[in-house]
C-alpha cells in the first residue's frame, strides 16, 4: 500500500467531490458579490500561512487543512457551475402562453407504455416577433404516433412555451424522479398531443453522436439479421450495446434475483473483457522500439470505436474514459499507482459534469474497480491451485467477493436486497460474458460477409442462451435472493468504512486498525438496534396518492392494515411504485389486506379484521371514512367523534354538514375525489378555519401517532 502521498491525484479530488455533494444536498447559490467574500477569506488565509506557518515545520498541516477548505470550496462552485436553472438565459423565465419554444433533441426517441418520451434542449424562445436565445433541458412526453416516432437525435421541433416543474414524490420514500432529473439539469416537462408541436425539417446534433446512434441501430439490425431473436435478442443486445429497451419486467427481475444484473448494463466489466484482449492482442508491440505508445493508441481508439457503437452511452463513457487513463498509464510508467489513474479518470468526468457523482453507476463502477484492485489480491493469495482451470475459477470467486463486498452496501441501500449466489452466479456469467463479448465483436465484423456471419450469429445465439437459463436457474434456487433490506445513508457509509479499515488491517496489521473497525461496527449495531426498537413502537397512518383510487394504511409497529380499492389491492405493481417503500422503512413485516368495496353482507368473512368497519382505531386514534355511500345525519352524533375524516369517491356533502354532525376534525381529501370537489372542499374549510389536507393537490396525508 502506498503511502498518501503518493497519490495526489486522489488528494485532490476527494476534497473536490465534498463540495460537489454539499451544494448537492444544499443548493444554495452564492451570488457575485457573495463569492467575493470566501476569496477574500482565502487569499487573506493564504498570505498569512505563508508568512507564520510555513516557515514552522510544526505547522505545515495549516496548509494542507487551507489548500483541502479551498478544494472543498473549488468543487461547490464547480457544481454550482453546471447548474443551468439559476444561471441567466433559462428558457423557464421566458414562459408565457402566446410564445414558442424551439427544441434541440438531445436523445433518441425512447418509447414508453403510452408515449414517446423525448430530452431536448430549448435553445430559443419565439415571442412578440423576436427570437432569444435561451438554454436548459426539458422532457417531453408525446402522444404516440408515426410523427413522433420518426423522431431523431438532434431534430428541431417548435411548440407552445408552456412547461411544468417536474414535482416531488407523492408518496411517501417513493422514488425521488425530481431529485433524478435535476441532478441531470432537467427541472421542465410536460406533455403534447399530436398537433401541439411541430418538426422544422432541421437536425442540429453533433455529427459524431449521430454516427454512433446510427452505428447502434446497424448493430441492432445485424443481431437481428443473425439468427438472434425474442429474449435472446434483448439479453444480447442489452450485453453487447448497452440497450435495454427489450428487457422486460421477468428478465430483469430473473438477472437482479440472480446477481447478474450488472452485466446487462455495458460498464466496467465489458469494457475491462475488451482492454484485456487487446492488449494480449497487441503484446507483441512491447517488442518493437517505441511500440508500447502505439499499443496504448491502439487500445484506446478501439475502446472508443467500441463506445461509439453503444451510442456513447453514459455507463461506456465512464469505463472508457477509466481504461483509457489506465492504458496511458501502462505507457508511460510500469509503476503507475492504480489509484491515481482511477482517480485522474474521475476526476476528468467531474470536470466535464459534476453531477455524475450522484448517478448509481458512477459510484458502482469505481467502488468495484477499487475493491477489486485492493481486496482480490489478498483473497486470491490465500489459496495456490497448479491446475489452470481451478485456477481461472478461483480467480473469478475472488473477483466476485471483492467485487460484491465494494457494492453490496450500495445495492442495500438503493435497491434492498441482496444475491445470495452472487458467487455462483459470477462464475458461470462472467466467462459467458467474455465469450459473448468476443463473439459479438466477431459477428459485428463478419457481418457483410452473410455465410460467415450467420454461423457466427447462431453460435452467439447458443452462448446467450445459455447464460439466459443458466441465470434463470439460480435465480429460481430457494433463498435466491434476500429481499426488504433496509440500511441508511449513513449506515452504507459506516459498511464501506467497516470494509476498508478490515482490508487495512488485514495488509499492514496494526492493533489500532482492528481498534477502529470494532468501533464502527458497534456504531453500525447501535444504528439498526435504535432503528429497530423504533419501528417495532411506531404507529402512523397514511392516506396514499394514487391514480383515481384508495389507499389507506394503518401501521401498528410491524403490523399494517390496508384498506383500499380492489382496482389498487390486486395490483402489486400499483402497491411497489406507490407504497412498498413507506411499508419497508416503517418496518412492516405483516400486511393485511381490506378492499372497501368487499361485499361482507353476501360473503361474510369469519374473521373479523376482514370487515372493513365504521371507524379505524390506531390506539386512542380515531379515523371515519365518509364516501358515496355514506348517510351524514343532521344532528350531532354522540358516538361520531373522530381525530381525522378521510373522505373518498366524492360524496354529495359539506364540511359544514360534517362538522354539525361529528364536530371539528382534520379533513383529508383522498385522490378518488374529483379536482374541483376538492378544490370546493378546501375552501370551504378555510372559510371556517378547519384543519384539511388534499391527497390530490398536496401529495400523500402521513400522521405519526406519538
């Protein structure tokens, strides 16, 4: 292990990527004059130090503690930087009813479920006969037809200027699409029907990315001219090409239950089989004088060739950009630190975009390649095999562990689950994948010659099935995969710390390393025993926000009843998107399910929680359900009392009336309701001063019960 100063590269991009992930999470924007105040701070500090430390050995570390706050700095404003939506011209401030917008695709055309979902730049504004030019990203979702779907990377298309902001989540730990899109410099979208906008005939994208699209959609044709169809189609394309438009929900949850979800994505584990054979392909060049430098351009221009037939997709970039550095490395120093590379390579992606810290696999792909240059060495080492092909597979386990011990925590954390024959799985997939890859590349070749290409087709064929049912077949082993794993930010933080400070002591074997590593695993122990305790004592209920329907909620510690329309509680997916993430991090583990229109009269149910009845206790917590069918008396009602009334399906009442009849509680409008009869409703109760909550207007209604 190197010492850290040996590595300066990752000196300064450590404190480079704090910045970026303070104004992340923070947002705010230092405005000029406010910037003026930090380098005033700094030059002063500067000149200082150099005057009373620096001449003191024993205080050189102010200096390094001054260049790292100013690094820190550097990255915040380097983040603040790429964000377009505070910066002069966004064609947000220009929005107005009679105006136009012209729109620069910057994507290919995806098609979704009912649209054609499309990511433009909105380069100029048409208004009151004058043109501005404007910047920032929008996405448009169109209706589908043949129109849209002619679309292309770089097409101009003019429509209305009228945007919305793309709004949070509804629901409660539903996934964040806002905090998704800005972190990529979308904060626009909206939707146009056939007609509403219009193709100039113009195409204004750059001419290298349209080649590689072109090149992409050649691929594509040549797997499927080659005896390469159905799920084999998807998984090879998916594998060779990094498109993912034919997976369906069964693949990928077969890969994901598997382990092998990793490989369907074009990364560091393709790109890395590609490096490899080209530079056994091109060894001989070490031979020759000066040969290395054209070994490295070789690999480098065809590691590119090959990211641009992937249509330079953001995962390809990344691992060639980080292969890249490592080839330039190998040529000019036998003794380059592996570490500095990576980190010149990310360093150069952030420069380019900041953000990119955030995407999964950004972090993915560098915490693999780390783990697995720092860890499998050690494993591998533990265990000598004479026979090659024991050899070769115990290279691979060690690979996979180390690999696996760097992102399982990240898996945990954004995905909740984790392989449990991750092991296995890697050591059938991986050599498939090289195979798949190498013949791929073969086809990809041969493919104007037919005779040749078509054998080579169907033998690709064959291999892709075989990883397709060989993954299946794990993925259906009992206890595949361990689902509803919950761990915090902080506590995939304290894993990966935990992991580190092991793999340290397990190299250097110092006491005060092991001291460490048993510290934080008893901070990870008191964090998922506090956290633990705190779900099996909490109770809330929460009034979900879902298309045209009812959702309820009533969680008592691990326990949760809920009640709602048939149409939301017989579809699992309706229930995953909108409400399985509230459930998993409240820490339920017991669902009972309660459909509001079950008829007990005709199909009396003997147990009795299956009785949907007039109010909902949760402790001394009372909630009434008022919806169409609901008989509101005209007098007070002793026996009517409730802390919250949910009111669905727009019932023909007032507040008023409820209030005479029940007496003042918190109102919550569910989204079965109709718009304008919430919208009546909460009026009303602002008139008389009473507590309400539309689910429609507002997002979903959660109350904690102390």
């Amino acid at each position: 292990m190197n010492h850290f100063s040996h590595i300066p590269m990752v000196r300064l991009i450590l404190p480079l990527l704090a910045g970026i992930v303070i104004f992340t999470y923070s947002g705010y924007i230092f405005t000029p004059s406010q910037f003026l105040i930090p380098m005033l701070f700094f030059l002063s500090a500067a000149l200082l130090i150099n005057r009373y430390c620096l001449p003191h050995f024993h205080l050189g570390f102010i200096y390094g503690l001054h260049v790292n706050i100013l690094l820190v700095f550097a990255g915040y404003m380097l983040a603040q930087g790429h964000h377009e939506l505070n910066k002069p011209g966004h064609f947000s401030t220009y929005l107005e009813e009679n105006a136009m917008m012209r729109i620069r695709l910057t994507e290919p055309v995806e098609e979704k479920t009912n649209s054609y979902q499309v990511i433009g730049r909105v380069t100029h504004i048409i208004a009151h006969d004058s043109l501005l030019v404007t910047r920032g990203k929008i996405i448009l979702w169109l209706q589908k037809d043949d129109k849209a779907s002619s679309l292309s990377y770089g097409d101009v298309i003019v429509t209305p200027a009228m945007a919305q902001k793309v709004r949070p989540p509804r629901n409660p730990h539903a996934f964040n699409y806002k905090r998704f899109l800005e972190r990529q410099n979308i904060f626009h979208q909206t939707y146009r029907r056939s007609g509403q906008w219009h193709f100039t005939g113009a195409n204004e994208g750059n001419r290298l990315i349209a080649v590689s699209h072109t090149m992409r959609l050649k691929a594509l044709e040549t797997l499927e001219s080659n005896n390469i169809s159905g799920r084999d189609f998807a998984v090879a394309s998916a594998l060779l090409l990094g498109y993912r438009d034919y997976l369906d929900e069964d693949l990928q949850r077969e890969f994901a239950g598997a382990g092998a979800m990793h490989i369907l994505c074009v990364s560091g584990l393709h790109v890395g089989i590609i490096f490899l054979v080209l530079n056994l392909l091109f060894g001989f060049l070490n031979k020759i004088p000066n040969g290395r430098y054209l070994k490295s351009l070789l690999i480098i221009l065809l590691i590119w060739f090959y990211a641009a037939i992937t249509g330079f997709a953001p995962s390809v970039m990344r691992a060639s950009t980080m292969f890249s550095f490592v080839a330039i490395g190998q040529t000019f120093s036998r003794n380059t630190n592996i570490y500095n590379t990576l980190a010149a390579s990310a360093l150069v992606l952030v420069l380019i975009d900041p953000f990119i810290i955030s995407r999964i696999g950004f972090q993915l792909s560098y915490i693999a390649v780390i783990s697995i240059v720092s860890l499998q060495p050690l494993f591998y080492k533990q265990l000598y095999f004479k026979n090659k092909i024991l050899d070769h597979a115990w290279g691979i386990i060690t690979v996979s562990l180390a690999a696996q011990l760097g992102t399982g925590p990240l898996a945990l954390y954004y995905f909740n689950q984790f392989p449990n024959y991750f092991l296995l799985t890697n050591l059938i997939v991986i050599p498939l994948t090289g195979l798949i890859i190498k013949t791929g590349i073969a086809l990809f070749i041969s493919a104007p010659v037919a005779i040749v290409s078509q054998y080579i087709g169907w033998g690709l064929s064959k291999i892709v099935l075989l990883l397709h049912s060989s993954v299946r077949f794990i993925e259906g082993l009992p206890g595949s995969v361990s689902n509803d794993l919950v761990i915090g930010f902080h506590e995939k933080i304290i894993i990966l710390s935990i992991i580190a400070m092991v793999g340290l002591t397990w190299h250097q074997k110092k006491k005060s390393l092991v001291f460490v590593s048993l510290l934080l695993l008893l901070g990870l122990s008191i964090s998922i025993t506090t956290r633990t305790i705190l779900n099996q004592n909490r109770k809330l209920f929460a009034v979900y926000h879902l298309p045209g329907a009812s959702g309820i909620d009533i969680i008592n510690g691990q326990s949760c009843f809920f009640y709602a329309c048939s149409t939301v509680a017989e579809n699992p997916s309706a229930i995953n998107f909108n409400i399985a993430q509230n459930r998993l991090r409240s820490g339920v583990k017991q669902v009972t399910t309660v459909p509001f229109d079950q008829d007990t009269t005709k199909n009396p149910s003997p147990d009795k929680n299956y009785r949907l009845p007039e109010l909902l206790h949760l402790e001394s917590h009372v909630i009434k359900i008022i919806d169409d069918q609901t008989l509101v008396p005209t007098e007070r009602v002793s026996s009517g009392f409730a802390d919250h009334i949910i009111i669905r399906q727009s019932p023909r009442i007032t507040i008023s009336g409820l209030v005479n009849a029940f007496g003042e509680s918190t109102f919550i409008f569910d989204n079965s309701n109709s718009i304008a009869r919430s919208r009546q409703w909460l009026q009303e109760c602002d008139s008389l001063g009473i507590n309400c909550w539309s689910v429609s207007l507002q997002g979903a209604y959660v109350h904690k019960i102390p």
